[in-house]
C-alpha cells in the first residue's frame, strides 16, 4: 500500500528537498527520543530518590548527615516505631526551623525500612488528636511524637537546636541537634525497662541540666535521693554526687560501700566549688586508690583563653575508653576550674587515669576557692595532671565501679553541646563503659553559623566544567549545528 504523501515525494518533490524533509524528520524524531529518554531518566532518578538516600550534602557542617550510629541502630531496629508531627506536612517541610527536622526524617524512614513510619496530623484540622497524647504535658504546634508500644516522647522545636543570647539580649539559634534528639527518643522508647539513676543531694549538691539530659534521652530516669532516708539502692543503676558542699556522714559511706560493692556505680564530680576539706568523702574515694588534691589546674599555654579554662586529652590507652573514635581521641576537653587526682592502686582496686592535662600545666594551692595568681611559679605542681580517673573494684565478682573528675564544670550546656570539644563524647563513653546494658549516644550538634565552605584546587576546576564548561559547549555545539543546517 502506497500512501499519498510518499508519491508525491517520489514524483512532485526534488531530490534536495526530499533530503531536508528527511533530515527534518530525523531531527524531530531524535528530539523526541531525547526528551522521552530525559522524562523517563528523571522519573527515574526521582523514584531511585525515594526508594535510597541519594542526596548530596554540601552544607558546611554536614547539617543532614546522619552517622553510622544512628544507621546502626536504625538498621537494627527490632520494633515497630511510629513517628506522629503534629502539623501539616507541606507546613512542616518549608518551616523556617522544621524543615532540616523533615529532611532528617526522610533519612531516618529509608534507613529503618517498614521499621519506622513517619504520618503527619493537622491538630487544627484534628483537634481530637491533641487529647490522645494528654500525658505529654510539652506538646506545641509542629511537636514529633516518637512512640513504641506503650512508650512514646515528645521532642519539640527547642529539642532539636541550641540556642545563644546576641549582645542585644535575643536568642538565635545557633546549632542544629536534630540527629541526637531523634536518635536518643528512638532508643528510649525501644529499649528495655529504663533504669533509674539516683543523684545524690543533702549536702548542697549541684548538677548541671546538660548532664542529666543525656542521661534522659538516652533512656534513664534520674531522680533525686537523699542516703540518710533511703532504705534500698539495689533499683538504681548509678548514682551521681555531685559538688557537695558538706562533708558526709558515715552512715552515708557505709550504705554507699555497700551499693557500690555489690555492683553499683558511682559518678563523682568535684571542682574547685567544693570544699578543700571533706574528710569522710575524701578519705573513702582514696581507699578506692584516688586523692583529690586541694589545688587548682591552671595552663598558661593550651587553654580556651584563660589560664583557669585549661584543656586536656583523653587517653588513648584507656579501656574504657576504647570505643572513642579517632576523631573524640584527636580532640581537646575544657576542663575549667579543675583540681586534679593523685592515682594509686589498691589490692582490691584497679585504676586508671582516663584524661590529662598538657605537659605545660600546673597546680597551685587553693585560697578559698581561687588561687593568689595564674602565672606559672616555683613550687607550683608540674603537669602532665589527671583530671578524670575510673576505679574498680575486683574484691567481688559484681565489681562496682567509681568514675571521678575534678572539673564539674566540664558538663555545662556550652561546652557539653558544643561540636569544638569532646566533653560530652569522653564522658558518655566512660559512663556506657560502666554502664553495658544502656549506650548512651552522643551526636554532636551542627553549626548554624554559615561558614563559607572554601573552593580550592581540584574542586575549583570540577564545579567550574560542571557549572559553566559544559553547558556552554552545549550550547555553541547547538548553534554550530543549527547554522550548518541552514545552509543545506
């Protein structure tokens, strides 16, 4: 069969003319297949997308990157989580601070597989849901429910970022911590039955909100417990004192020892705030091999700006610190307003130094609380100096454990969140390592501050033939190609 169109090329139609037609056609034809072939690429790339976590992330401090952790523990889920925000979906993705929370999201969903499903809820469209979640008393407008069977936790805005006040008095935020606020919540609502930790108070103890955050998010429940009224200390898994301010009874030590010899654990936080004399205390952590010394640590050279702020290193040797990464190994702790401990092991104790100051440090007696002066003098204590020491005992086959620093003020919100120094990563390990059955995870936060991330050498050259070479070689191949063609 012969169609009319074809006749009248073959009769009516030069030969020139035929040739254009048909490169013509062929031009149309091989557009058409281009952009077929770049639709079907892109619906492609879109699911590949969905399905995998193919995103690259440029930010300058990694914003959403989730570490291997995080992956672990979500690959390893063994229970269904269900994630609930209360707000509406396409509100919450283009949220000012939500936004990083629902890319965050995306991430943890791909990785957890079925494990972990993530729904959003409109309470203004549905204000019934508010009343099935009435036993989180901190819920707001855009809050993440994290649940597993009968647990759940409410993480809102303030979870997520840390905050500072500018010279004005106006608070910002200042670092993103979406990854170890959802982490911990995951792991508090799927762990076990949540031990509990007993901070010690009577004698004017106190103890920074950092600290025991991370113990709570991490899936512990703290609450305060005085030893001259407790009967029993077998249901807490640790205790924590922390700058007492009077000396303890010996009644106290000896419902202590026998906690701690039957298992427990104790973490003792000291500092030049503390009294210089506490002989009941102090004549107990030194049958355990440690003497806190009456001095105050001082480095005129490694510090963070002030002789009294110095810095130290964790030490590599240290078991229980041995699940620290290169990087937490590599980094400095500000230690301020430190003593420091004298170590010496016991028949019945095992101890070792878990991190010390810098070869340029030293120690002065203290005037109160203070010293007369910073500068480095004769007679002063010459460093290398232990700031953070672990004791065991091997008395028994339970073998309780005391976990001692001379810096209390180690584990204040600034320098526990902050991602320049590792106090929250060495101290959370050395507490997991006495600590087995719960692992405390410790994520460092995200800089919001905008740096300018630097393009130099090789990188400068990839981005300049991606960005710029490329297209314009497409673009003058076109043109080169269109020309061409009329004149044929």
């Amino acid at each position: 069969m012969k169609f009319p169109f074809s006749k009248k090329l073959k009769e009516g139609t030069p030969k020139r003319d035929r040739k254009k037609l048909r490169q013509r056609a062929l031009s149309t034809t091989a557009l058409a297949l281009v952009l077929l072939a770049a639709v079907l690429v892109n619906l492609i790339c879109t699911d590949l997308t969905d399905r995998f976590d193919l995103t690259l992330d440029l930010t300058a401090d990694r914003l959403y990157e989730v570490t291997e952790d995080s992956l672990s523990m979500l690959r390893d889920l063994e229970q269904d989580v269900t994630v609930t925000v209360l707000m509406d979906e396409d509100d919450f993705e283009n949220d000012t601070y939500y936004g990083n929370v629902s890319i965050l999201l995306d991430k943890y969903a791909r990785s957890a597989g079925d494990r972990l499903t993530v729904t959003y809820i409109d309470p203004y469209k549905n204000p019934d849901i508010v009343n099935e979640y009435e036993d989180l008393s901190n819920l707001t407008l855009g809050s993440v429910i994290v649940e597993c069977g009968d647990r759940r936790r409410a993480l809102t805005e303030m979870d997520f970022y840390e905050t500072q006040t500018d010279s004005y008095g106006y608070a910002y935020a200042s670092a993103f911590r979406g990854e170890q606020a959802l982490t911990s919540a995951i792991l508090a609502v799927t762990g076990d039955d949540l031990p509990a930790i007993g901070i010690l108070n009577g004698h004017g103890e106190t103890i920074s909100s950092a600290l025991t955050e991370l113990l709570e998010s991490n899936g512990y429940t703290t609450e305060e417990l005085n030893l001259l009224k407790a009967d029993a200390l077998d249901d807490y898994a640790m205790l924590i004192l922390c700058l007492p301010q009077s000396d303890y009874t010996e009644d106290e030590i000896n419902k202590l020892d026998a906690y701690l010899k039957a298992g427990g654990d104790l973490l003792y936080l000291d500092g030049t705030d503390c009294p210089s004399e506490l002989p009941v205390l102090y004549g107990y952590l030194k049958e355990w091999g440690i003497t806190v010394q009456p001095e105050m640590v001082l480095d005129s050279t490694y510090n963070l700006g002030k002789a009294y702020l110095p810095l130290a290193a964790p030490i590599s040797s240290a078991e229980a610190l041995s699940e620290l990464s290169d990087d937490a190994l590599n980094s400095v702790l500000v230690m301020p307003y430190a003593r420091y401990l004298t170590l010496e092991e016991t028949d019945k104790h095992t101890v070792s130094s878990l991190v010390e100051t810098y070869d340029s440090s030293y120690a002065k007696k203290l005037d109160g609380d203070t010293v007369t002066s910073y500068d480095r003098e004769d007679g002063d204590t010459e460093g290398p100096l232990s700031l953070l020491a672990l004791s065991e005992y091997t008395g028994s086959d339970s073998g309780g454990q005391i976990l001692v620093t001379t810096a209390a003020a180690m584990t204040t919100s600034d320098l526990m969140n902050s991602t320049a120094v590792g106090n929250q990563k060495v101290l959370s390990t050395a507490i997991s390592y006495m600590q087995p059955e719960v692992e405390l995870v410790s994520i460092e936060s995200k800089s919001l501050s905008g740096e300018i991330m630097p393009i130099t050498g090789s990188t400068g050259y990839v981005i300049f033939i991606i960005l710029f070479a490329i297209p314009l070689a497409l673009v003058f191949g076109a043109v080169a190609v269109f020309l061409r063609r009329r004149h044929l």
